[in-house]
C-alpha cells in the first residue's frame, strides 16, 4: 500500500496491504512478512484472521489469494438477472444464499408472485446446521453439486440448490423453493435440477472473468 493510501488505522492499513500484495502475487504468510517487514508471528496471526474472515484463501501450496469473500460479492452482483430469469421459467421463488460462518445469509431473492410460495427475503439467515438444500450445497466438500430437500426444513416446502465453485471452492449457493404440491411426484431435482444447475453454470463462468 503506498503511503498516501495509508489511514493510520494500523491493523486496517495492514490487512490492505497483504490484500494488495497477494492479489497480484499470492504467497506465504512467511513471506508476507518479509515483504511487507512484518514480524512473522504478527503476519500469520492476521493472516489467520483474514482466512477465518474469508479475505482470505490458502491453498495446496500455503499460498494465499484473495479469499472467498471478494467473489461472493461478484456472484451476488451477477445474479439477479438470473434469478430472475429461473423465476420465470418455474414460477416459483430463485434465491442466492453464501455462507457466513456457521450460517447462511440470503443475498439475493427472486420472489415467486403466486399467493402461496416460498418466502425468506433477503438478508435472512440461518443456521447451516438447520438443514435445507442450499445449507447441503454450501456445505459440500466432495464433487456432488445438486441438493434436494422436501419438507425438511420447513413443512410442506421443497427445495433443489446447486453450489457455484470458485478456486475449488463452494462459495454461495443457487436455491428454487416452492410448495410440495406444486412440484411432480418425481421431486424438485428431477424437474427442476437442470435449470438450477444452468444458473450455477452461468454464475461460475461470471467469476471467470472477475
């Protein structure tokens, strides 16, 4: 960070500078130290709080990136076309959620306009631990993207979600809910997965480019 960017807010100016440094050139908390005449254990210790924080991301290699955190908010940009594009084609309510340490947060909502639908609005959040499609996707750490759920969370609700990776990582989720007895007795995923995974599709070729 130059001088002249400096606020003299001092653990701020800091976590600017390793995000400046790292997202031209990832590296090591070690190094960052070096590179920025940190100590080593001030370095790793806001480098650690920055991973937690989703500033950051560490990979394969102990290197670090700019974090999922920075990529939610291009997907939550990107989304809303899609959304509501997905809400038209099914009728029923297209929602974005991203994980916000031990809960989802719902970051964007396109609601059905059927009297009876599925509504959470946005800034809503849940535990993870409550269950849910969309809680499935963001948890996922295996290569299963698309997540259904009937009546599991909320009685008589059905939902289908499938995760958008960036980096390897699932970093928000793409969820249809509806009422049970607007869906066909097969379930959401099987009429609707393909659609919700198209969106996924599209938001993750979007961070492409971000």
């Amino acid at each position: 960070m130059a001088d002249n960017e400096a606020t003299g807010v001092g653990v701020l100016d800091r976590v600017m500078a390793i995000l400046d440094v790292v997202e031209a050139n990832p590296m090591g908390a070690s190094e960052l130290a070096r590179t920025l005449g940190l100590s080593v254990p001030t370095a790793h210790r806001l480098v650690s709080a920055m991973v937690k924080h989703g500033l950051l991301q560490r990979d394969a290699d102990a290197r670090h990136h700019l974090g999922p955190r920075f990529a939610s908010s291009a997907v939550t940009v990107a989304s809303l076309p899609a959304l509501e594009e997905l809400r038209t084609k099914t009728g029923e309510t297209a929602q974005l959620w991203v994980r916000r340490g031990d809960d989802r947060l719902c970051v964007v909502c396109a609601e059905s306009t059927e009297e009876l639908r599925a509504s959470l609005p946005v800034g809503t959040a849940l535990p993870l631990s409550a269950g849910g499609s969309a809680a499935r996707a963001l948890l996922a750490d295996d290569e299963q993207r698309v997540f259904e759920s009937i009546s599991e969370r909320t009685p008589g609700l059905c939902s289908i979600s499938a995760g958008v990776r960036f980096r390897g990582a699932v970093i928000a989720a793409v969820c249809l809910a509806a009422p049970v007895f607007r869906v066909r007795d097969d379930g959401p995923a099987a009429q609707y997965g393909e659609l919700v995974e198209q969106v996924a599709d599209q938001l993750e070729v979007a961070l492409r480019y971000h």
